[in-house]
C-alpha cells in the first residue's frame, strides 16, 4: 500500500521529518513507514539507545492515530540505500528526510546520503529542516 517514508534518527532533523512525515500521511489519508538504519559496526550501547528512541518515537506515533510501521535496518554502505529500496518497495507517494544546517562551503554540496535520496528516489523528496 502507497504512503509516506521517512527516514528517523533521534537528532534534531530527525525529529522535524518525523513530525513533517506525520502531518503528511495524515494529510493525504495515507499509513507511513518509519526507517532507522543502524550502520554494521555499530556497538551494544547504541543500538540499545536507538531502541529506546524508537520506543519514544513509538508512543508519539500511537498518540498520532496515523497508521504506522517500522523498520529498524542495518545499512552496509548508507541509510540513502535503505530508503530508496524501502521507498520504491512500499511504492511510496512521498519520502521525507531531515536535513542540517551546514558549513558555508557544506551549502554547496548537499550531504553524500541525501544527494543520493533525491537523485534515486522513486518519488517525490521532501527534506525539512529542524
């Protein structure tokens, strides 16, 4: 079934996209996908606060009567692969990432991981910032 992706992390950006996200799904009457990449080396201590994240994002979700699911993954090469799979699998309406602010010279070039999302996206890309 068609809905919103996004992608999560327990930053400042993260939490603006999940909210975003939220509004959007519920806007367009649509469930939404939560992704978290962890990246393979990633050691017990943060795994188990990206659970506890996850846990709070969850009772926020609850609260938001929006249809959800998550999917907690391990990225190889980025958490941009990982969306884009799941965005073109769920056939997505809408993707939404979190961005940050960056560097004068970091304004030119667009981070690697979200270069890479609004170039292979499936489908329309809305980044927000926090």
């Amino acid at each position: 079934m068609p809905g919103v992706v996004v992608g999560y992390v327990a930053k400042p950006e993260g939490e603006a996209a999940l909210l975003r996200a939220v509004e959007e799904a519920r806007l367009r009457d649509l469930s939404l996908v939560i992704v978290s990449s962890q990246h393979e080396e990633a050691n017990e201590e943060w795994v188990r606060k990206t659970e506890a994240d996850l846990a709070a994002a969850r009772e926020r979700l609850d609260a938001s009567g929006v249809a959800y699911e998550i999917r907690h993954t391990v990225a190889g090469v980025g958490a941009a692969d990982d969306l884009v799979e799941i965005a073109e699998e769920t056939q997505a309406d809408l993707l939404v990432i979190g961005v940050r602010r960056r560097s004068p010279v970091g304004k030119l070039i667009l981070g690697t991981q979200a270069q890479r999302i609004l170039l292979d996206a499936p489908c329309p890309v809305l980044a927000v910032k926090d």
